[in-house]
C-alpha cells in the first residue's frame, strides 16, 4: 500500500465498484434464486428471484433466518445443510419445495461454501433452479404407472402391490 500513490489506489477503489456492481447487477438480475447465509442461519443476501419465489420483499428477508421465511419443518430440513455445509466446507444438493398461495413450486438447490484466505467457510451462497415441471411430470408418471389411462381406475399392477402388503 505505501508504494502506491493516492491516485493509483482511487483508480483500484473505482475499479473494484465497477466490479461488485457488474457483479450485483448479474446476482439481482438472475431468473434463479441467489442467496447467501451466514452460521447462525441469517439470510444476509437474497436476490429478486428468491424474493419473489417466497412472496416477500428482499427487506423482508435479508437479517431474517430461515425459521422466520419458512414452515418449521422446511426451515429445519434446509438449516441442517446450511449446517453442514459450514461444518465441512464442502457443496450440498438439496430439492426444496416452496408452498405458495397459487401452487406449491419445486427447486434443486445447490448450497456451495464461500473461504476464507484460510479455507474456513465464512458464508454459504445457494444457487437454485425450479424443477416444479420435472416434478409435475415425476408425479403424473407415476399416476400413470398404477391407473388406467381411460378409467383412471387402478390398474393390475397397483391391485397386485395392494394385495402383496394385504397378506404380508
């Protein structure tokens, strides 16, 4: 720092606002939901896309935990990755599910720690992708697999299943 003349470090400071608004600028503007936590499981970074998936505004989030965004169940199932996440400085995939007023919507989660200069996870940041279609479609198969296309009665195959735990 003492080699640097004051106008150098002014042209580094600017330069680095560019960056972090560029970079801001991308997380804000992601059609995925970006979030980041800290250790206790306070949301200190949610971008409009999570925002908007839960039905809150970002300041309504951000310094809230995730008990106070979600049922206590859910809240519970996605701390203990955040959780884990922090204990082993190592990436976690998770499918959530989002209930919501007009229907419930599904996301494959992926929370990624973020290091230090000493490698200790410092924030985790989760990266979400919706897959609601994909699970729409898991479930309408599965329908299919156990009842007639026409009838919508059951068919052979779930009557045998049915029978199969009846006499065990």
């Amino acid at each position: 720092l003492q080699n640097k003349s004051k106008a150098e470090l002014i042209a580094e400071l600017e330069d680095l606002r560019v960056s972090e608004k560029k970079y801001r600028v991308m997380l804000d503007e992601s059609s995925d939901p970006i979030f980041t936590f800290s250790p206790d499981g306070q949301y200190r970074y949610v971008n409009l896309a999570f925002a908007n998936g839960v039905g809150k505004g970002t300041e309504e989030i951000i310094g809230k935990r995730i008990c106070d965004v979600f049922s206590k169940e859910e809240a519970d199932k996605r701390f203990a990755v955040v959780k884990w996440v922090f204990e082993n400085g190592e990436s976690k995939i998770i499918e959530v599910r989002v209930p919501r007023p007009d229907g419930d919507r599904y996301y494959l989660t992926t929370a990624k720690p973020i290091l230090n200069d000493e490698g200790l996870t410092i924030s985790v940041i989760c990266i979400s992708k919706e897959i609601t279609e994909r699970k729409t479609m898991e479930e309408r198969l599965a329908h299919l697999a156990q009842y007639d296309a026409l009838t919508d009665l059951p068919n052979r195959m779930l009557f045998s299943d049915r029978l199969r735990h009846a006499i065990a």
